[in-house]
C-alpha cells in the first residue's frame, strides 16, 4: 500500500483545559493572601494576586505599598509586572526608569528593561541594559535567561544554551532555562533533553505540561511505550483531555501499529470534540490499514461532507481506489 499522509500529533503542550504551553496554572510559590498592614505583606499579597490573574486587587494592594514606601523598588517591579499584564509599554517604562533613578546599583529594572526592549523589537538596546545590569551584579540568571532569549530569536542555539546554563548554574530553583535548554535538546533530538525534562519534573513534580512535552520527546525518538505510560498518567490526572486522548492514539496508529487501540483513543478524543477533523481523519486510517476499506470510506466522506476540500480525505479516498 502506498505511504499514507499522516496528521502529525499536535506539538503544543496540554493542560486540564488542552491549551497550549504556558496557559497552564500551577500553584503560585507565594503564599495566599493574608491580612496584614506591613509594606512586606502588601507586595507579596500583590504578588499572589498578580500570579492569580486578579490584576485588580493587585493594583489595589500596590497602590497601598507604595502609599507607605514610594520609593521601594520591589514595589515598583511588581507594579511594572502588573502594567505588563495590561500592556501599558509606556507605563512600564516610566516605572522601570524611577525604580533606576532611586536605585541606579539595582540590577533588577535593568532586566526588566531588557525585556521590555526586546517584546519591542530592538535587542540591541536589551543587550545594552543586559550588559550593565551584569556589571552591576554578575550573579544574575535573570539576565543570562533573557540573554538566551534573546539568542533564541536570533535561532542562535549554541549562544542560547550557553545562557541558560549559566542562569541554571548560578539559581538551580529556577526553572525557566530548564525548560529552555530541554526544549533545545528535545528539537535537536539530543538524550540530553530527558534529563533536563526530569530535572524540571523535580522541580515542578505537579505540572503537567513538562509531562507532556517529556511524552512527546519519547514518543519522535524510540520510546512510544513509555510515552505511552507518561499520557496514560496524565490522562488519569486530567481525564477528557482531547490533546492526550489524540496523542494516545496517534501513538498507537504511527509508532505501535496497533490500530484497534487507535480507533479506541480516537473515539475518546472525538467524544471530547466530536469536530476534530484531525482524530476523525486518523481514525479512517487507522480503519484503512486494518484493511476496512469500507468503515474508512465512511470516515473519508463524513469529513468532505462538512470539509469538502479537505486534501487529505481526498487523497485517502484516491488511495483506496474510490
């Protein structure tokens, strides 16, 4: 039979919700909120509400931190923080400039100017707030992380693992060039990337995104079973994930031919989204290389019935001669 064109399982990591990597929650490191007067107790109440998407208490509690104290810095970064929630570029400047002004051996705004430079377009003038803000301090993950960002956008891998490592090496509770540097090896199909996704995993034993992205490394380099076990895990963690269910049987069509499975997982994950075209297109092939051309001729047509120039239900009718 000629080679199939197969949907390539989605890239994107899954939560309880199947958005994409990054949308998912995790418990905030800071503690709940507490009733407290104290400037401490303000800013890490802003913090928490901040980390929990309730900008508008965030603003409030700020707003009273720095009633009390107007030049405290940490308030001010946190204040930056909630106008970048906003997306309030011109506000966050003028914060992050007073924070620089009130305390110019503070390397923390410098960073935080680096990044707004950067989401701005211009990494030269990043790199020039990196570079004093390394001056300043030289023990700074968060610049070596944005540094590697930085790198990473210019698709410079050697110059961006070279980053984050160094923010690794100097903060190993920071988790970000963690995940950085796994998803680097991950793309070069490096072994490297298990133990980097490991590490994040003790890190962050809860969060289930690492899991996937581990289960999709597993399953493009030779070891669809275990992959297979990590998806079977976070199906039980976050039952009626449509992202996991089609993983599952995507795994068991492509790399395990066990295609009876298949059309199981993809049922399930059709059950969750009854118009995904991708599990219902898989579903058929799975049927057609069980050799029931007639159940993926009925698949084939349900979808060009609702997707009537979807190319590949035409080509797979094409290939079983109708």
């Amino acid at each position: 039979m000629a080679c199939m064109l197969l949907l390539a399982s989605c890239t994107e990591s899954a939560n309880n919700d199947g958005k994409s990597k990054g949308t998912q929650q995790v418990e905030s490191d800071i503690d709940k909120p507490v009733d407290t007067l104290d400037m401490n107790g303000y800013i890490n109440r802003a913090r928490w509400y901040l980390a929990n998407e309730q900008v508008g208490y965030a603003i409030r509690d700020i707003n009273s931190a720095l009633s009390v104290d107007g030049k405290n810095i940490d308030a001010l970064l946190v204040l930056a923080d909630i106008y970048y929630a906003l997306g309030d570029q011109d506000n966050i400047l003028l914060t992050l400039n007073k924070a620089t002004e009130i305390d110019p051996l503070d390397s923390r705004p410098l960073v935080k100017l680096a990044e707004l430079s950067f989401l701005q377009g211009n990494s030269a003038m990043a790199n020039a707030y990196l570079d004093k803000a390394l001056q300043l301090n030289g023990i700074n993950p968060q610049a070596y992380y944005m540094r590697g960002i930085i790198s990473m956008s210019k698709n410079d891998t050697v110059q961006a693992l070279k980053q984050f490592m160094k923010a690794r090496n100097q903060d190993d509770t920071f988790i970000d060039p963690v995940l950085q540097i796994a998803s680097i090896y991950s793309a070069q199909r490096n072994p490297m990337a298990k133990d980097f996704y490991g590490l994040a995993l003790q890190m962050e034993p809860d969060n289930n995104a690492i899991f996937y992205d581990l289960a999709m490394y597993m399953q493009d380099n030779g070891e669809p079973e275990k992959a297979l076990e990590i998806y079977d895990t976070l199906d039980a963690r976050m039952p009626g994930s449509y992202q996991v269910l089609f993983n599952k049987g995507y795994v068991n069509l492509v790399y395990l031919l066990d295609y009876d499975q298949a059309i199981v997982e993809f049922d399930k994950a059709l059950q969750v989204n009854p118009k995904s075209v991708d599990a219902l297109l898989n579903k058929g092939v799975a049927y057609e290389q069980k050799g029931d051309y007639k159940q993926a001729k009925s698949i084939y047509l349900q979808i060009l019935k609702d997707n009537p120039n979807y190319q590949l239900a035409i080509d797979a009718l094409y290939r079983i001669g109708e």
